[in-house]
C-alpha cells in the first residue's frame, strides 16, 4: 500500500522455499467470504486480491516504525498505542485480502515484500523526519488509498466481499484521518520554520514523485475488465489513474497547502532528486 512499505522488485517463488514465502492461509480460510466467481475470472480475482494481500501484510512495519519516531518525539502513549494498531489492521488487511484468494480456490501464499529499511531522515531532527513520514505514509498514501477502495466498493453490489472490502475501507479511512489530524499539531512545534517548510517542500517532491511510481506500478494502464468483474473488485485501471491525479491535485495538495506546506509547487517539480 505504501511507497515506504514495498520496492516492488520481482521477486521469484521459485527461488524460495516454503518457509520464506508469506503464508497467510490459515488466517485467510477463517475469513473466507462466500464468494463465486466464473470460471473466466477466477484467475485474475485470485491474483488481484493476491497482490493486495502481500502490499497490505507486508506495508504493517511502516506504522511501526512511525510509532517509534512519535514515542520518540514524546507523543501521547494514545497516539503511539493508535498507530501500533495500524500495523496489526494492516496485517488483518492481508487476511482479508488472503481470504479472498482462499475463496478462488488458490492458495493465500506468495514471496514476501522485499524488506526494506523504514526511513528516518537522521540528516534532519526527530521533528522533521517524523513529519515527513506521516506526510508520505498518512496524507499520501493513505489518502490515495481511501479514494481507490471507496470508488471501488462504490461499485460493488452488497454482498459478502463488500462488507469485507468496507471494513479495510474504514481502517484506511482511519489511517488517513489520523494523519492530517496530527499534522497541524507538528507543525506548530516551536522549531518549525520558514526554512524547514523549505525543506519539506523539497522533500514532498521526492514523496510526490515515488507515489506516483508505486500508484501506476499498481494500477496497469490496460483494458478494463469484463463489467461482471467489478462485483470481485477488478477495476479499471484507466479509470484508477485519473482518480489517482485527481486525487492528489483536488484533495492532497490543497489540503497540505492549507497547512502552510508548498505542495503545488512539490508536485508539479516532483521528482527523485532532492
């Protein structure tokens, strides 16, 4: 789900062992919902909802890492113990995402995410390494999340994989909230600056240009699915694309400009350079 949380490199099955494989089928098969799909979907539904489920599992140790930067920083045993949750709904999420798998009668197992280092910007203060991570993770990522998997369940007749999809969805929702909650409180902080807005700018270039990256690697600019697909969650991922963008400029970016942060001018200049 999140750039800070998947490189996206290939990684080969074949190459791994059983023991180094994400194997989610036990938490899955007590999730299942009763869905069917034809035969003509089953594969695509399995492989959908597999990419989900190794994305969502694997992006838990992101939130665990900024609850160590916000005990750090002194926050609220509250506010640590919210976002500790988020790892373990994250982790529930890729059950979730298993159990549809399970459903299709596929196996909820796949290679892990690549484990990557969570990010604290030791070049700038505790202050300014944990903003820009709740920026990427909270009002990026999660933000983008909850427009995806809300036009997506939108489209979803009632049934069991939309209650199961509406419960990641509120989570997400939760995720994001707590995000542009807490931003504005950081940002108040003493030591913040002229000069460190400048410099979240330039970070949020960086931020902007990776999202960007880790969107359109998920959303494939392909043919839609057949119309019956969206009731499993196929989606277009033309259509996801221009939700993406719009997304971003209609909601992000006015949203983090309205807090004093030069984001306009980070997204149109993104890029992965400082």
């Amino acid at each position: 789900m999140h750039p800070l949380g998947a490189t996206d490199s290939p990684c080969d099955a074949r190459k791994l062992g059983m023991s180094d494989l994400l194997n989610l089928r036990q938490e899955a098969r007590a999730r299942m919902p009763a869905v069917v799909a034809p035969p003509h979907l089953r594969k695509a539904t399995a492989q959908t909802w597999r990419a989900r489920m190794r994305n969502e599992y694997g992006s838990a140790h992101v939130f665990e890492g900024l609850a160590d930067q916000l005990k750090a920083l002194g926050q609220s045993a509250e506010i640590v113990a919210e976002v500790e949750r988020f790892a373990l709904e994250e982790r529930k999420h890729g059950a979730l995402c298993g159990a549809v798998v399970e459903a299709m009668e596929e196996e909820a197992v796949t290679p892990p995410l690549e484990s990557t280092e969570y990010p604290t910007h030791p070049e700038v203060s505790l202050l300014e390494g944990t903003v820009r991570n709740l920026l990427s993770i909270c009002c990026l990522s999660e933000t983008v999340a909850v427009a995806l998997i809300g036009a997506e369940r939108l489209e979803m007749p009632d049934g069991p994989l939309k209650t199961l999809l509406t419960e990641i969805y509120g989570d997400e929702c939760g995720h994001s909230n707590f995000g542009w909650r807490l931003l504005p409180t950081l940002l108040e902080a003493q030591e913040v600056d002229e000069a460190l807005i400048e410099r979240l700018g330039r970070y949020l270039r960086v931020a902007f240009a990776h999202l960007e990256k880790h969107e359109l690697m998920h959303l494939p600019d392909g043919p839609p699915p057949p119309p019956e697909g969206a009731a499993l969650g196929l989606c277009s991922g033309r259509d996801a694309r221009k939700l993406f963008y719009a997304t971003v400029t209609r909601l992000i970016v006015p949203g983090l400009e309205s807090h004093g942060l030069p984001a306009r001018h980070a997204w149109e200049n993104r890029c992965f350079g400082s």
